[in-house]
C-alpha cells in the first residue's frame, strides 16, 4: 500500500493497487485515483522445475546512460542460444580479451539493486543511488575504502533526497557486513567530496517522525486507528521543543499509543521494530509525558485515561 491524496477524503489515505484492471483505489472512499496504469513488471513468471538457460526475454536491457556503451553492447553466447559459459565459442574468447571499462560500475550497481529489492525500495531511489556511485567513483577518491560502506552510505543518501528516508540500521541490515560506523563515516566521506565537487553544500533533505511511523507500526502488526492516532500525535509533536532524533520521538509515541491501547505491545517488541534502545524510548517518553494530553487525540483516548498512563 501507499498513501495518497484522495479529492473525496480531502486528506492523504491508503491506496490499494488494483493490478488486473490497472486502477489505484482509495482505501477508505474507494475513488479510483488512477486508471489504466501501465504494467510495468514482466510478462512471464519462472518455475522451479525450468531450465536456467531457458530465458523467455524477448528484447534487451534498457539503455543505462551512466555506463560508458549505455549497457547495450552485445555478448556473444554458446552455440545453443545460452547465455552462460559463452567462453565455449572462439567468438566468445575474443569478446573476453576486450576489457569493459564499466565491470566495477555494473557490479555496484548489481549490489546497490540487491540492497534496494531487500529494503523494498521503488527503482527512482536506486537510480539516485548509481548516480551518486558514478560520481563519487569519477573522483577516484575512494579505492582503498569500504566497498560496501560505500555502496550502502550512496542507498542512504539517496533515500534521504528522494523524501523515503531509512535509518541507518536499516541500511546496515542489507549492507553485506558494513557496520553502522563505517555507513556513517563512509556517508560522511561521500557529502564532503560532492560537496567540493559542486561548489556548493548538498542538500539532503529534513527528516520527521511520520516519515519512519508507520513502517516501524506495519512491523509491530498495530491496528489502523491506533496507526492514525500516532499519525496524528507525531504531527503534534512537532510543534513541541523536544530535542531528540525523530527516529526516537517515532518510538516514544509507539510506546505511548500502545499503553492506552487494548494490545500493549512490551518495550523490546518496540525496540526491535524501531531499532532504539530500550533506554533511549524510555528518556524520549519521559520528554513526551508531560505532553500526552495534547499529543494524544480525543477520539483515541479520554481524560481519564491519560491520566491512567503510566509514568516514566
């Protein structure tokens, strides 16, 4: 699902994907928002007991203006039509003395693409990400470094700009062993040499609260209406001076929601979901309590049990 403007619920809702018909639906009114959609996923679908040689693609790849041929240079295969051990043929041997200046650059994009799928991001995110890989890569300033830190700080920083932004141990969950220090540093490294390239600081884009809610709710299986009331005290929360990460205010709120809820959900379930400390929801809690009875909507809780709400 995917949230949306909806004219008829004058608000943003959750849309459903009608694939056979090709129609994006509001989940609350059912207005179709988009008709006739274009299918964008392949024709066919491959099973287990199919050769791997049997390769049902009837065109090429899509030109890639980052490598140096576009990604459309032709690759001679076995006399039988496979696409693997091409060697086999003298023609094939040939092609292979040739070197491809962009091998490094297909294999970052592979893993870059790899990391994305894992995270379930859409394709303008990994585009970000190669084009910051190309040109961090023409400034040959990074051999020697992690590649993987490298690869992974590029997916961050690509989210961040396209507004989808992960948290870092997110990241570092599909990053091939790069730790969360190297993510950083490597992250670091990359902003400053971009930044001297384009003369100019790079923009990275603001973080909130809401942009990390309800992915971090969808793992803890939470119900719609205590969904929105988090929505809403985020929002909220906004407006107050708490000087913590939105990453953590994210987790508090969680925190809050469920205790005045029927399925409380234990510190370590929010902890795991969110990636937070325990410690740290715990002192971002104690920075929100004073405020739950503006933070917390009616509709979700009364008075009274505000006032039933634990303490820190």
């Amino acid at each position: 699902m995917a949230d949306a403007f909806c004219p008829d619920c004058k608000r943003n809702t959750e849309t459903v994907f009608d694939h056979s018909a090709g129609d994006t639906v509001c989940s609350e009114c059912g207005l179709v928002l988009e008709a006739h959609s274009i299918d964008e996923t392949s024709e066919w679908r491959t099973f287990a007991n199919e050769s791997a040689d049997n390769d049902p693609v009837r065109v090429g790849g899509p030109s890639n203006p980052l490598l140096t041929d576009g990604g459309l240079s032709t690759v001679i295969s076995k006399p039988n039509g496979g696409s693997s051990d091409f060697l086999s043929s003298s023609l094939g041997r040939w092609q292979n003395r040739g070197s491809n200046p962009d091998r490094s650059l297909i294999i970052a994009f592979r893993t870059i693409a790899t990391m994305a799928d894992r995270l379930g991001l859409v394709a303008i995110i990994k585009d970000r990400a190669n084009e910051i890989y190309k040109k961090v890569e023409d400034l040959k300033s990074i051999r020697g470094r992690n590649q993987d830190a490298i690869l992974a700080a590029c997916l961050y920083i690509a989210c961040r700009q396209e507004d989808r932004p992960r948290t870092v141990k997110e990241i570092c969950s599909v990053a091939n062993g790069a730790t969360k220090k190297e993510i950083g540093r490597a992250k670091e490294f990359i902003v400053k040499q971009l930044e001297v390239e384009m003369g100019r600081s790079m923009e990275m884009g603001t973080i909130h609260a809401g942009d990390f809610l309800r992915r971090f709710c969808s793992h803890l299986g939470m119900t719609n209406h205590a969904v929105k009331a988090a929505q809403e005290a985020v929002q909220k929360s906004e407006e107050l001076d708490i000087r913590r990460s939105p990453i953590s205010i994210a987790a508090a709120v969680i925190y809050m929601i469920t205790q005045l809820s029927d399925d409380k959900k234990p510190l370590k379930d929010i902890s795991l979901a969110t990636g937070v400390a325990e410690g740290t929801i715990r002192n971002s809690y104690k920075d929100l309590y004073p405020y739950a009875s503006r933070l917390i909507p009616t509709s979700f809780a009364k008075e009274q049990d505000l006032k039933n709400l634990c303490s820190p």
